[in-house]
C-alpha cells in the first residue's frame, strides 16, 4: 500500500515545502513582466490611437477583437476587465470573421458592451466627452499595459509551475524504472499503460489525469500535480477537485485497481492533507519524489 503519513510527518512536509515555496518565489525574475510590460505597451497606446482616445472604438473593434493579443487591450480597457468568454456572451458574437462579415451590428454591441465599463480612473476624459491631456494618456498607457502585464505574467508563473512539477514527476518515473509510452484514453484497466510503464496526463474514466501509470503489481497510478500559492488555493484543489476525481476513479476501477496519489508542491493547510488522504488519497512531495519511487519499487 502507499505510505500514510501522520500528523506531524505532514507537517514536516509542509513546512519545508513553503519554505521552498518562499526561496523561489522570492529569487524570481522580473524579465517576464518586464517582457510582457513591452510587448502589450504597443498594443494599448495604439488602440487609443486609432480609435480616436476611445471616441470611435466601434471602427477598430475588428481588428483588435480578432487579434489574439491585441484582443487584451482591448479586454481590459473595462475595470474588472472582461474575459474572452464573457465578451462572447454579453455581444453575441463568435471569435471568428465569420461573424463579423454576417453581421453588420457586431462591432457595435462589443464596443457598447466594452463602454459599459470602462475604467473612469483610467479614462476620466471618457466620461467627461473632452479630449485627454498628454498626462492623462501616458498614466492611461502605463497603468493599462501594468493590469495586463501583471496578468500575463501570473498565468505564466502558474502554468510554467504545473509543467515543471509534471516533468520533474515524469523523470523521477522513469529514474524508478519506468518507460514513457504515448497519452491515451483509458476507460478500462486494457487500455492503461502497460506493466512498467507511464503516459502525460491522459483521460482516466470520467476525468483527466496529470500521469497515469502502470505498477509492477498490475494496478493503475493516477498522479495529480498540484502546485498550490495558498491555503485556501490548496483546499480547492486537492480537497475538492482532487478528490471528486478519486471519487470517480475507486468507482470505475475500484480500490484494489487504481491508487490515487497527488505530488504537492507550494503552501498547504495539514488538515485538509489529512482530510485528503483519509478520503484515499495518497500524497507525495515535489521535494522528496524519492517516496514515490520508493513505493513504486515496492510493488514489484
């Protein structure tokens, strides 16, 4: 059986894993918001431009609108800024040409629905019908491109995260002895990984796994990484996602077919990891992946 951890083993754990939490976040680079900082500055400054200081935003709604990243500067003109999905719904529009060339008023309702809030300390000549100062437009520029850099850069920070826990887990495996094989859809225990061998997240009956692995002892190992910033954060993750998806593995493939185990990396509450593991999850450390090797070489 996997280990179970007790109290204070987890505590341990959980103690020098925000401590690592900390030291990387504190060393972190800035290059990548600086990065972004430049490269979305372009983009706002010349929307003001080219729709008069917001006077004619409906004229250039296409252009940006289709624009992967020009859409960003456009998106966040409001204050919350609006997301893709939400845009979509409040214009009734599709993110394609398609819909601008089959209907004329398209441009129209995204811009009235851009308009509906657009940030007024960000944009007071907006309100106020008048043309902005040159102060007005430089702080407009600065403190819009800040917002979408800060964005940019938190989605990247959590996503380059994800991936390199799931690639540190990946090489720990085959450092177990285990060969990387091709993702797949697995809805029966044949159509898993063989004996021996692991893929990249793939789906596990009704849900999606990070890993999904074969043990020496014929049993599938569903792997969640979670990398998590906060307590709160780490509750959702693990103790509602998680487990909803352990839920649904030990029903389809039952408790003596399928170990469900998460790889923890970031800040995390031990309660909730005691919850967790009571529930049937066993929980592993991106610091200590030795653990997981050790259980896979037991199995043999």
């Amino acid at each position: 059986m996997p280990p179970i951890w007790s109290y204070d083993q987890l505590k341990s754990d959980v103690e020098r894993s925000i401590e690592e939490f900390k030291d990387k976040r504190i060393a972190e680079s800035h290059a990548g918001y600086v990065a972004d900082f430049e490269h979305y500055r372009v983009h706002v400054a010349n929307l003001l431009a080219d729709s008069d200081n917001l006077r004619d935003l409906s004229s250039v709604v296409r252009r940006y609108f289709l624009d992967e990243d020009k859409r960003y500067a456009l998106r966040y003109l409001a204050s919350p800024f609006i997301s893709d999905d939400d845009l979509k719904v409040l214009a009734d529009v599709k993110l394609s040409a398609a819909s601008f060339d089959s209907d004329a008023e398209v441009a129209e309702r995204i811009a009235k629905v851009i308009c509906a809030s657009i940030d007024p300390w960000r944009f007071p000549w907006f309100y106020e019908d008048r043309l902005p100062t040159s102060d007005e437009l430089q702080i407009a520029v600065v403190s819009s491109t800040a917002i979408i850099a800060s964005s940019r850069s938190q989605t990247r920070r959590r996503s380059e995260a994800k991936d390199f826990q799931e690639q540190a887990i990946a090489l720990a495996l085959e450092d177990a002895g285990l060969q990387r094989v091709d993702r797949r859809v697995v809805r029966t225990p044949a159509q898993a990984p063989n004996v021996g061998e692991f893929c990249l997240e793939s789906a596990l009956g009704g849900h999606k796994a990070d890993l999904i692995a074969r043990l020496y002892d014929g049993r599938i190992l569903a792997i969640e990484a979670k990398v998590s910033n906060s307590e709160v954060n780490s509750y959702k993750r693990v103790n509602h996602d998680t487990l909803a998806k352990v839920t649904g593995w030990l029903s389809q493939f039952g408790t003596q077919g399928v170990v469900s185990a998460a790889v923890l990396s970031g800040v995390f509450k031990v309660q909730n990891l005691i919850e967790a593991q009571e529930a049937g999850l066993s929980l592993f450390w991106s610091h200590d992946l030795g653990q997981l090797q050790e259980f896979i070489r037991r199995t043999r």
